[in-house]
C-alpha cells in the first residue's frame, strides 16, 4: 500500500515538472523580441532639378479701350443741317459726318472777297499814282506835303488790304468749321445731335472711336504698384477667346484713385485683336512681375511640409530629407532659392510615409519632365 502511494507520488511530480517546463519554454517564447521586418522599397517619381525660367505673374482684370477717341464738338454757332451716320456706322478718314448752316458765312466771304477786290484796285492806283508824285517831287514841282499825302494812302491801302486778308482767312477757317470730317478710320460711337437743332461753341456733335489699335486698362492695387514696370510681359484674355494676346506695359499711369485706391495701367494690344475685341470689353491681364532665366523650381507636391519645408533627395536608391528654402509659387513650381542644386533628383510622389533613408525605387527608371 505504501509502495503504490510513492508510485503515484513520483508519478504525480513527474507530470508537474514536465508541465512546469512546458509553461517555461512558452513564457520564454512569448518574452523574445520579434525580428523586426524590413519595409518594402516605395515605387516613386522623381523630377532632376535643372535651372529654368520661372516667371511670376499677377492677374488683374481691366477694359478695353480705344486707343484713339474724339468727341466732334461744334467750334462755331450755327443750325445742324445733316448727320447722315447713325451709331455703328464705319467711316474713313475724311468722310463727311456733320454739315452746319454756312449761308451767313459764305455771304461774310463773299462780302470780303469783294472789300479786297476793291482795295486791290485802290491800291494799284495809288501806287501808280506815287511814282508819279516821286518823279514830280523831285524835280521840284510837286509839294512835299502832296508827296507825303500819296505815300500816306499806299501805305492806309496795304495795311487795309493786309486786314481785310486776315478777316478772308478767318472767315473761311470758320466756313470750314461747318463740314466736320472724320479724322481717322472708325465707327461712330454716338451722335449727340440732330438736324434742326442749333449748335452753341463747344456742343457735341459726334463721337468717333477706332476700332484698331486698341489697349486694355486695367485696375492694379496699390499694394502691387511697387512689383510693375513699364514692358513687363502681359498676356491679354477675353471670357470667349483662348490663348489671348500678348502684349507689355506701355504706360503706369501715375497716380492711384483715392476712393478705390488703385491705380492702372495700360497695354497696347496688336492689331490681330480687333478681330475680337470691342472697346468697353472686360479682359483679364496676367502681369509678369518677376522673370529670371537661371532659377531652380520643383514641381509644388515634392515640397513636404514637416518641422520645416524640405525635399526627398534620391541618391541611389535612397531618399535623403534635405531642408530648403522654398519662395513664391506660379504654375505648379515652387521656387527653391538654398537646399538643392543643378542635377538633384527630387521625389514628386507624396508618400506621407515617406522618411530619411527609406529605400525606394524611381517607377520605370524614368524622370517627370518639366
């Protein structure tokens, strides 16, 4: 009875050491660090880093305009007799679009005309009769006083004739006035009077705009006067045409509204956008404001933003985090003034997982042109 009791004793102890180690080499298992695993390589697009142009631009929104407008006013008093052209109407230079009343002014040149004919006759009278007088005084048979009276008449002739051809002239400058020609090629804007009506000095008769060339006037902050400059690249825009036109800032004009306080500028366009284009159009302008030829530039989503702005730099087939200066942004590139150099590969692909040292592989072998 006492052998079978030390058998099962034995036994029972045997069964609880090998479980004992059981648990001990599982509890050991359990308290050994994991190998850590080695993260796959991430597939990336890269852009090589190249000095280029980089160009900054504003836009601004502006009207169009007639380089050349005339309002046509009246420079005598006098009746409206004709308007012939209405509103719309394409005239040349030269044509007729205004006739005044000139009957009391022809009648005052007629009148002139005459009073000079007759002082022209008076005149070679005198002047004949004063050679005669010269060569009677002097051989001493003509008073002094005689002679002096001849010579007092040719001289109150000449002066005469002198005004009277001074008063012709004004009268036919003034007749002029009455047959108002377009100065130049154009359309008529608007006609400010009709026939019948009594035209004072200064009255508006006409308005006549070309429609070639034209420019664009466009309303500039006052904050941005200081980064424009007269020929500074432009490309002009209209709502309905594309690519637009290019021009430059031909004229800052000098002073800034003090209601609106902005100023404007103005941009000559070519002759090619009067095919579009009609003054009093709204366009859009983009303004170059800088321009540099040797400027390095990456596209905006290599630029990562963490403690600090900064790219990842391949360098074989590791990404490198490298700090840089990034500055103004035009057209998906951004400015890179410190940080990288001519010939960096950049990774354009924006992994948010992306750290220093990762392995990668650049897709394809290839680069993303500019």
């Amino acid at each position: 009875m006492a052998r079978r009791r030390v058998l099962a004793l034995v036994a029972g102890l045997g069964v609880a050491g090998l479980f004992a180690v059981v648990v001990a080499v599982r509890l050991e298992a359990r308290l050994q660090t994991p190998p850590v695993e080695k993260p796959s390589p991430l597939a990336v697009e890269t852009y090589r880093v190249e000095p280029n142009l980089f160009r900054r631009t504003r836009r601004y929104s502006g009207t169009v305009a007639a380089r050349r407008r005339v309002v046509l006013s009246s420079q005598i008093t006098a009746a409206v007799l004709r308007v012939p052209l209405r509103e719309g109407a394409r005239v040349r230079a030269g044509d007729l679009l205004v006739t005044l009343d000139d009957r009391e002014l022809r009648q005052e040149c007629a009148r002139l005309e005459a009073a000079l004919a007759g002082t022209d006759a008076d005149l070679r009278f005198w002047r004949d009769q004063l050679q005669a007088d010269q060569r009677l005084y002097r051989k001493g048979t003509l008073s002094e006083r005689a002679f002096r009276e001849t010579q007092r008449r040719v001289h109150t002739l000449e002066a005469a004739r002198r005004e009277t051809r001074q008063a012709l002239a004004k009268a036919n400058t003034r007749l002029g006035y009455t047959r108002l020609l377009a100065p130049f090629d154009g359309v008529v804007q608007a006609v400010h009077a009709l026939p019948g009506e009594l035209a004072a000095t200064g009255h508006s008769l006409l308005e006549l705009v070309a429609d070639a060339p034209l420019k664009a006037v466009l309303s500039v902050p006052q904050g941005d006067f200081s980064q424009l400059r007269e020929g500074a690249d432009v490309q002009i825009h209209a709502a309905s045409e594309s690519p637009g036109w290019a021009g430059r800032v031909d004229r800052l004009y000098p002073a800034v509204d003090e209601h609106t306080r902005a100023g404007a500028l103005e941009v000559f366009l070519p002759d090619s956008a009067a095919e579009a284009l009609r003054p009093g159009m709204s366009v859009a302008a983009d303004v170059t404001v800088e321009s540099d030829n040797a400027v390095l530039a990456v596209p905006e989503q290599a630029v990562f933003s963490r403690e600090a702005a900064g790219v990842f730099v391949v360098q074989g087939n590791t990404a490198h985090w490298r700090v840089v200066h990034a500055g103004a942004v035009q057209d998906g590139r951004v400015r890179i003034s410190a940080g990288l150099k001519a010939g960096d590969r950049v990774i354009i692909t924006p992994y948010p997982t992306l750290v220093e040292g990762r392995t990668v592989i650049v897709r394809d072998d290839t680069e993303t042109r500019r």
